[in-house]
C-alpha cells in the first residue's frame, strides 16, 4: 500500500509539471479511486473462499 501511495504522489507531483495540470491531475486521482474501489471489491470474493482471513482484532 505505501509503495501505491508514493507512486501517485510522484504522478501528481508530475502532473504539475504539465500543460494541463488540472486535468491530469484528475485524471490520476480518478484512477487511482477506481483501483481502490475494484481492489477492495476483489478482496469479497478471496475471504468468501478463505484465501485471505478476516481481521480479527
């Protein structure tokens, strides 16, 4: 997780380097909410068939 986390601070911080900063700015924020979003979801799947057990604490 911190490795993504680091990976889109470097593009946005990239993305101000650009001609249309706003723009690619939103576009690597909506990216990454989509990711999030299908990872997460990806994860109901994988517990259901106890690849990956539920937290307990």
């Amino acid at each position: 997780m911190t490795t993504t986390v680091r990976n889109l601070s470097l593009a946005l911080l990239v993305a101000g380097l650009s001609a249309d900063a706003a723009r690619v700015s939103l576009t690597v924020l909506a990216y990454a909410l989509v990711m999030y979003a299908a990872s997460g979801l990806a994860l109901i799947p994988m517990r259901r068939s106890n690849r990956i057990p539920a937290r307990t604490s």
